[in-house]
C-alpha cells in the first residue's frame, strides 16, 4: 500500500511547535517530504540556529509519521529559516516590533507600542500578585498559583517582575532561555506555565541597578515584545512595596486585579494593607486576599499557628475583599520552589497542593468578571 505526500503532510497538521503551539505545517516549518515506503523523508525548518527543543520536534514528527501504513523508518533532515522568513513568522504571529503609534502608557501604550492586555477586548485576565513586604512567600504563590491554573486547562504566562529578586524561573524549573525570533521574545515554559524574567538576562550573582525609567523600559518590553499569545490568565509577580513598578504596571494594565499575599502575623498584615491601599489609589481592582503560611500540621495531626492567626481575614475585611485562600506552612512547599518542582504540580493532592487548587478555582469562577468585552456593540 502506497502513501502520497499529502497524506504525509497531513498527519503532520496535529503535530505544534513546542513554543509557538502553532502546527508546524501552518508555521511553514515542513519544507519537503519524500516517500519511499518503508521509509519517508522529512525536512524540518528550525526557526532559530540552535533550537533548544529541536529533539523534541523530532520526536512528534517521528511519532506522527510512524502512524501512517507502511512507514517502518522516519528520516529527519533539519534546516533554519533564513532571516526574510523569520521576520514574516514574526510579523504573522505578533505583528510589527515598532507597530502603529497612538497615544501613550495612559491608554495602554508605551513608546508607541500597543499593550495587548490594556485593550478591553483582550481576554486576558492579567493578576498582580502583590505585598507590603518581602519574606512571606508572594513569589512561591505566584509560581503555584499560575501551576494550579494551567492544571484547569487554562493557558497561563507569568511575568517575573520583582526584577531586584526575580526567582520564578527557578521556582518552575525552566531549564531554557527565551528563544528570539526577529525582535519577538518567545517565553520558555514548564508544568504549563510560559514565563519571562529579569533572571534570563542576568547572571544570578549579578544586581540590578536600575532607576524608574529603566524598569519601565523592560516591562513595557516584557509586555509588548514578548509572545504571550492570547493566554487565558497572566500572572505577574510584583516585587514587594510600592514603588516604581507598581505604578508603571497600573499605567500600562489599567484592567489589572490585585491580589495581596500575606502571612497571619498582625505586623505583615499592617504592611500588606499598604500594597492594597496603594492599588485603589491608581485606580486598580483589588480582587482578594491570600494568606501564606497560615499554619504548620505536625505529625501529631495538630494545627499549629506559628504566626500567629487571623491577619489574612483581618485584612480581607479592611480592604472589603475576600480571604481566597489560607496557604499551609509545610518545608515540601520551600523544597519545590528551590528544586524547581512546585509543588502544585509535584503533589497537587497534598494539603498545599489541594490549597492552591481551591485558590485557583475561586479566581477562575468565582472572582470572574461578571462583565465582558461585546465586540458587536463596543462596549462593556
């Protein structure tokens, strides 16, 4: 039985990029096959010299091809697409680096490049994971909570933006760097979670030192020139206070929802009520309010509240929100995040695990906008 190399090609229709999640047949990527039963031939465009999952493209190709009657042996042949075709997939997929100018950062552009995610019709739910303070876990709940959303078979990105401690990448246990393709940044992703950080630009002993304007600079880069694709949620993790990028952030994404993490001690919560208190300021939705470190359940099956108890519900009331979740204090939950294992992912039945997965429900359901972009009568 004889195979054509239209049928070649359409078993490979299903087959995505691994970073673009785009078929690599609309990519354009399939640039000739060659059927000689047992074997087929198949060549493969790369968008990049170098590609760091270019194993992986040959592993679904393989699989694909391997289906069809009569295939015993797959033969891949890889080539890069030249410059011209980069700049064309980039221009298809996320449109002109230096796209149309219009007004600036109040109406959700910066430098007149466009914010997708400060357009009413985006779909995105962009949420600021904030906090008064450092130390009470706002980048382990950001990193988990974006893990327990991906599990509700929702796309999820996250933007590292506490850009003196950025830590998410290592959190989520992304082993790649962003791949560029013509000026469009594609973020790198594990356990279902894209991200972008200061971190991947870098090095880890290296400070950042960096005035407003700088910062503003790259959010506004890790906002418009990084491939995001349309995701159901993105997370960004704020670094703690109020400070400049706290305000660029409400400029550019002026739909944003604030959530505030704290611990249950009365003195987190008294900093934390800053973070919310300062959103309502710039005009930003404080949505709800996450305790972390709520308690620790020794082996005896005893809860013990090592810090104290009630700020998390304290505060809720204060900034007339609800208390989303209360995150329990468990060594599991530090271990993930430094093995890049969160444990969302790792053991989503444990009771953190469990936690997470109940925030994430209440945010996607219950927290839900209740009023939605009309695109047929322009209005909300």
């Amino acid at each position: 039985m004889s195979i054509s190399r239209e049928q070649v090609v359409e078993a490979l229709q299903p087959v995505q990029d691994p970073e673009l999640h785009r078929s690599i047949v609309d990519l354009e990527m399939v640039r000739s096959v060659e059927v000689d039963l047992p074997a087929v031939r198949v060549q493969i465009a790369l968008t990049v010299p170098g590609c760091p999952l270019r194993h992986e493209i040959e592993r679904r190709v393989t699989e694909a091809v391997s289906l069809l009657d009569g295939v015993d042996r797959v033969e891949l042949d890889f080539t890069v697409m030249s410059d011209e075709e980069r700049a064309a997939l980039r221009e298809r997929l996320h449109g002109s680096p230096a796209s149309s100018a219009g007004s600036q950062a109040a109406h959700g552009h910066a430098e007149g490049r466009q914010i997708p995610f400060a357009d009413p019709s985006s779909r995105t739910r962009v949420l600021l994971v904030a906090s008064g303070k450092g130390g009470v876990g706002k980048s382990s709940v950001s990193a988990n909570l974006a893990v327990a959303l991906a599990r509700r078979a929702k796309s999820v990105g996250v933007v590292d933006a506490d850009v003196w401690g950025f830590s998410i990448p290592r959190m989520l246990g992304v082993e790649q760097p962003p791949v560029v393709i013509d000026e469009m940044i594609v973020p790198p992703e594990a356990h279902g979670v894209r991200c972008i950080s200061m971190g991947f630009f870098v090095e880890d002993e290296q400070p950042v030192i960096w005035r407003g304007p700088m910062l503003h600079k790259a959010l506004e880069q890790f906002l418009t020139d990084v491939y995001w694709d349309d995701p159901d949620f993105l997370l960004i993790d704020l670094p703690p206070g109020t400070g400049d990028i706290a305000i660029s952030l409400a400029q550019f994404l002026p739909r944003a929802e604030v959530y505030v993490v704290t611990t249950p001690q009365p003195a987190a919560q008294r900093v934390a009520q800053r973070a919310g208190f300062m959103a309502r300021k710039v005009q930003l939705e404080v949505k709800g309010v996450i305790e972390n470190m709520s308690w620790f359940t020794g082996d005896d099956g005893k809860r013990y509240e090592l810090f104290g108890a009630g700020g998390g519900q304290e505060l809720a009331e204060r900034l007339g929100v609800p208390l989303v979740g209360q995150i329990p204090l468990v060594p599991a939950l530090r271990e993930g995040g430094d093995a890049g294992r969160p444990i969302a992912a790792s053991d989503p039945t444990s009771e953190v695990g469990e936690s997470f997965a109940a925030m994430a429900d209440t945010i996607d359901v219950e927290l839900a906008p209740t009023r939605r972009f009309n695109p047929e009568l322009n209005l909300l």
